[in-house]
C-alpha cells in the first residue's frame, strides 16, 4: 500500500515537472511593439496595455507631457483620457491590421 503511495506521487512529480518543462520551452510572445515600428501600424502595439506603442505612456513615461498638454489625461487614473477604460467602460482601442500602413 505505501509503495503504491509512493509510485503515484512519482508519477505526479514527473508529470507535473514535465508539464512545466514543455511549457517553459514554448517561445515568449512579443509583448512590446518594436522601436523602429511605424506609429499607427500593426507593429506598433503594446500587447500588455493594449494600445499603440508610439502612444503607451505607461511604457513610456517622456509621451505624458504632449497628453496634458492638449487636454487629453486623467489625472485619477494616470492615463490619457482617450485610453482610459475605467472612465469609458465602452472604450474600444482596436490594434490595425496586419499589412497596415
């Protein structure tokens, strides 16, 4: 009986760690857009917020002054009010197609 035990918390270890292993192993996605993408493009997109790279303040802080400047940031939220979810719950920011220009 303990042996038995024994053997099926074996057999759980190997295959938990070999599930971690194969998952590991599996490439990152890109998460941030590349520098030299073109703003307004399929490549410029910050998949961790949602937006365009060339406008993700939360990614780079440098884009928060040209924002206040014309008018567009939440200061409750620290975001630009024309990405700010919490305030436009219905606010949809599509990422362009692949190919775009």
């Amino acid at each position: 009986m303990r042996r038995s035990i024994l053997l099926s918390v074996a057999l759980f270890l190997s295959l938990s760690v070999s599930a971690f292993a194969a998952e590991s192993a599996k490439p990152a996605k890109a998460v941030h857009g590349a520098k030299d993408a073109k703003p307004g493009s399929y490549e410029d997109w910050c998949s961790e917020h949602g937006v365009p790279e060339s406008m993700d303040t939360r990614c780079d802080k440098s884009l928060i002054p040209a924002f206040k400047a014309t008018g567009d940031w939440d200061e409750k939220h620290g975001l630009p009010k024309s990405q700010c979810k919490k305030c436009n719950p219905k606010l949809k920011i599509v990422r362009p197609p692949k190919g775009s220009k």
